[in-house]
C-alpha cells in the first residue's frame, strides 16, 4: 500500500513512497526528495545558481535564496521564533554547482538537503572551511560535497555544535593545488554522526580527529576513507563520555599510509566490523584499538592481514 505526497512543484506528478517511510535519508535525491515535507514545519529552498538572498525562500525554488548562510539563519531564527517551532524541524533544499562559503553558523534543528548534482557529482556542494561558533543542536546534512579553499581542516567542530550529522556526504582532500588537513576536526561535539559518507583523497593529517572531552554517542559508521591520508580515525586527546553513552565506529573501510584506527589502548568507543588497509607493519603503527570492546575487525598491513581481536585474543 502507498501513500501519496503532494508535490510543491507546479506540473509535477504527485511523489510515490512506499508506506511507512517517513525519513528524510530514506528518500531519493532530487526532484523525488522535494514531494514529502517530512513533517516539516517550514521548507527553504537555496540555489547558489539563480537564488536570491531578497526572496523569500519559501514556496518554489522561484523563491529561492542564493546563499546556504541566509537560509540556515531564516530557518534558525524560524524554529526559534514560538513554540509552534521549538520541536519542530525545518528543510532547506539546497542546489548549486559550488556555494563558495565558509559555515560559521549552523541552523538548529534543520535538515539540510543536497539535490541536483556538483559538476557530476550528486548532491549540492560547498567550497569551503567550516568552524561553526553558534551553539545549535540538531542540524544534519543529507547529499553534500566539500572541498576546502584553504589548507586547514573541512570542519571544526566543538562544544557549541551538538547532534551534528552527516549522512551521504562526501569530504574531498584537495581542490586544485589546496589540501585539507582534515575531514572534520571535532573537540567535545556530541551526539555526532558520520554515515554512509565518502573521505577521499589525501588529506595532510587524519580523515577524521577527535579531540579532549565528550564524545557521547558518537557514531562512525558505513563510510569509505580512501586516498592514502596518514590516519584514519584518531582519538588524539583524552576522550570522555557521560552516562555511558560509548560511541562506535562500525562497517568502516579505511585505506591510510600510518594508523587505520587509533582510539587509546583503554577505549571509549566500540570497534567492529571495519576493513582497515595500513602502508605500516601491523602493530602499533597500524593500529591502537580496545580489544575488550572490539569484534571482528581484519586490518592488512604491509606485511600480513591479521583479525582484530584475533582468536589469540578471545580464548586467552
């Protein structure tokens, strides 16, 4: 049995979902990803192409705005704005070759959504370095490209940025001549997910650093990191967690040069299920996992290919 959703979109037949569905990674990309509102209170469009930051930014892309910082703070100040909004979520669909910026501050509550393609590639992208500063919780990010237009890292993230969520995106290492230091750099930003996304090219430091302080509940997992960049997943500080909330890196192929995956030889995280390919022997210069709450990891060294934990490990 389906259920029918109406299209905003002028002359475009109604979109087909299958019963049930209900999220927003669940959907197409596209012209499909527009028919649902998923429950949002308020929908944005942002077209880096033929936008205009003097529209509105709602009812059609004809409305559109032109840039991702003036439609992430509409949608802010929208969910902010009475209680109608307060736990509610927003869209903002989101087209353009490149948006060139640098996100300083993120929308709260709000999923922001990759449509149409990126020279090729699907999804919307962004030329830029992002470090957000605003404190907001609950914003994701569905279908995006980055590239850096400096040589620091992708994204910083901190305490202020909590929820933060990644799904289908892809972190590219260089664009032209720059290269990035890193994916995304984060220090004591929880609740943050990485899913099903693509780490690629060679990034000068780690794909993905994780700093001092909570990463509660964070979750690694689904994502291919390959390139030749000197880390995978580092934990290269003290890591905390509150409530037990352990975070977990699961189903992860990662090709580097030096340590697939680094998360303290007394862990935070729970490891399993990653394919890790180190340009290291195996050992510490390959990998430093939690063997008590690791399962059934297989990493290749330049010399052998070895199971983390090995049956060695499970029966003594």
């Amino acid at each position: 049995m389906s259920s029918i959703a109406k299209s905003p979109l002028k002359g475009l037949r109604p979109t087909r979902m299958k019963a049930g569905i209900s999220r927003v990674e669940d959907l197409a990309n596209g012209q499909e990803a527009l028919g649902p509102g998923v429950g949002a209170k308020t929908v944005y469009y942002c077209d880096g192409n033929a936008g205009n930051d003097n529209n509105s930014g709602v009812g059609g892309w004809e409305n559109a705005y032109k840039t991702l910082a003036t439609a992430m703070a509409a949608s802010h100040a929208d969910i902010a704005l009475n209680k109608f909004g307060w736990a509610a979520r927003n869209v903002i669909y989101c087209r353009a070759d490149w948006f060139v910026e640098d996100l300083v501050a993120l929308p709260q509550k709000t999923d922001v959504i990759g449509v149409g393609s990126a020279d090729g590639r699907k999804g919307a992208g962004i030329t830029g370095n992002h470090a957000p500063v605003n404190t907001t919780a609950g914003c994701r990010f569905f279908n995006f490209n980055f590239q850096p237009t400096a040589a620091a890292d992708l994204w910083i993230l901190t305490n202020a940025t909590s929820g933060l969520e990644f799904w289908n995106c892809r972190f590219l290492s260089t664009n032209g001549a720059t290269v990035a230091v890193s994916g995304i750099d984060t220090t004591a930003s929880t609740f943050l997910k990485v899913i099903g996304c693509e780490f690629s090219g060679q990034f000068s430091a780690d794909y993905i650093d994780i700093g001092a302080g909570a990463i509660d509940s964070m979750v690694i997992m689904d994502n291919i990191m390959s390139g030749g960049s000197d880390n995978g997943i580092m934990v290269t500080d003290t890591a905390t967690v509150t409530a037990t909330r352990r975070g977990m890196i699961i189903g992860n192929f990662i090709e580097c040069a030096d340590i697939a995956i680094d998360v303290n030889s007394t862990s935070l995280f729970n490891v399993f299920n990653n394919r890790l390919i180190s340009g290291e022997a195996v050992g510490s210069g390959s990998y430093v996992i939690d063997l008590t709450y690791a399962v059934d990891n297989i990493l290749t060294g330049n010399d052998i290919s070895v199971r983390i934990p090995s049956v060695t490990d499970i029966t003594t």
